[in-house]
C-alpha cells in the first residue's frame, strides 16, 4: 500500500507537460553469467535544472530479481527510496520512486544502483530491461516522470533502456582462462591472451576477468572493464611499469628475439 499510496501522490504531477529541455533517464548495462549478481544503474543525463524526485517503472524477465535498490552518488540522505515488484507471467515489473522535499538533484550521475540476481534459469543472450511504455493506473503516470525541484511539475525528459547480457559459461575455445564471448564484447575477437594490460591501470586482462566474473568493483566502486582505467588497488593490482605500458617495454624485446632467431 505504501507504494502506490506515493506513487499516487507524486504522480499526479505528471499529468501536465512543460517545455522544458529533456534530461533522459537511462538504464545501464552490464554482462555476467547466470546464477550470479549484476549491478546497473539508473542514471540521468542532459540536466538543465533542478529536480525534486522521479519515478519508474522496469519491466526484465521473471528470471531475474531486484535484490537491493540503494541511492546513487546524486541522491542525498533526506532521499526516500521505494519501490515493489510484481511478476507477471514471463515478466516482472519494478515501480519505483525516489523523492526528498529538501533536497534535489541538479548534475548527471547515477540516481539508483539496481542489483539484480541473475537465476541460474536464465538463458544466454540479451534481457531487456526497459522503461515501462503503458500506463498500469489509468489516472497516473505509472511508466516514468521527473519532477522539477518542488515536485509541482512534471518535466518533459526521455528515456533509455538498458539492459544484462548472460554469457554461456564454460565458453573458452582458446583456453586461456577468459570467457570467449568476454573477449569478443571487449576486444573484438580472441587475440588476448590475458597477460596484457591494455587500459594501462595495472591489472591485467585475466585479472579484470576474474574480477568481473566475482562481481568485484574497483576501489572507486566501478565495475572492472579491461578497456576503461580502473582506479588502483583493487584485488591483482600491479603497478604499471614505469614510464608506460609494459607492452612498450615487451615489444622491441620480442621483436629483436625474433629478429635474432631469423
Ligand atoms: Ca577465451
Ligand atoms: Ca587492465
Ligand atoms: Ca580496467
């Protein structure tokens, strides 16, 4: 009751429609394998004012669950967070609303950190999870709304679905410890053998991997990527040699043993 008691409260507003420029809500994406955890977040883009609270509502598979929903780095402490799912068949629906009558948020950033538990029943491939695009209260704007700073106006904005990409496990053709559709998504194909560190941030392919696959986040709370810098310190961190990658200092080694053994 509590929820659809804030959602009808707040919602209201949504009613009318403003000329405002359009922030965009989106939902991240991320790619794990299945039984295990993911986190996405919900985050806001193109902000030109201040806003007061927002609500949505995510339709995923039933083969996944919302676990924890907690504050992103915009949302302050006076921030009350809500939300209630509801399974319908094959597809479940997540309503939540964020609001504070103090505080607002005002800059791009993360609004929520979504940690869904990815069942060991769901299949490979690509989930979906999207905005809702119909009304499930014919009075209120159920699917998504934003509001300005005192919650009296409903601002015009737009949204971006996200989703979670559930890898096959045991895919490794080339034995060399990384999940070959890992490799694909972030390298393109299967040249990588683990050993390098190609973003430069001391950790090295195999080891972003193993991260990854623990759900591990970084010390600056970001997901391990082998293609982005990750912040030092995390579990395998290395430091990089000096003066740049150690790939610079391997080259011109490897090169001049092929040379000699020409
Ligand atoms: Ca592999
Ligand atoms: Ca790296
Ligand atoms: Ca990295």
């Amino acid at each position: 009751m509590k929820i659809q008691i804030l959602l009808t409260s707040m919602l209201l507003i949504a009613i009318s429609h403003t000329a405002q420029a359009a922030p965009t809500l989106s939902m991240g994406t991320s790619t794990t394998v299945a039984d295990s955890n993911s986190i996405l977040q919900l985050s806001i883009a193109d902000t030109d004012m201040a806003y007061g609270g927002f609500n949505a509502r995510l339709e995923y598979p039933s083969c996944m669950a919302v676990t924890n929903v907690a504050a992103g780095s915009l949302l302050g402490d006076s921030f009350v967070i809500d939300s209630v799912a509801a399974t319908d068949g094959a597809t479940t629906n997540l309503a939540l609303i964020a609001y504070s009558g103090t505080e607002t948020f005002s800059t791009d950033g993360d609004l929520l950190s979504l940690t869904f538990q990815v069942g060991a029943d769901c299949a490979t491939g690509q989930h979906i999870v999207s905005f809702a695009t119909v009304n499930a209260e014919p009075l209120v704007n159920t699917k998504h709304a934003i509001s300005n700073q005192d919650g009296t106006v409903s601002v015009s904005h737009l949204v971006t679905n996200g989703g979670i990409t559930i890898m096959e496990t045991d895919n490794d053709t080339d034995n060399d410890g990384m999940n070959d559709d890992w490799e694909i998504l972030h390298f393109g194909d299967l040249s990588h053998n683990g050993f390098a560190d190609g973003d430069r941030d001391g950790y090295t392919d195999l080891q972003e991997y193993i991260n990854f696959l623990a759900n591990e986040l970084d010390p600056a709370e970001t997901a391990f990527d082998p293609t982005v810098a990750n912040e030092a310190g995390g579990t395998g961190y290395q430091e990089p040699s000096q003066g740049g990658s150690l790939w610079i200092l391997m080259i011109p080694a490897i090169q001049s043993a092929v040379n000699a053994g020409q």
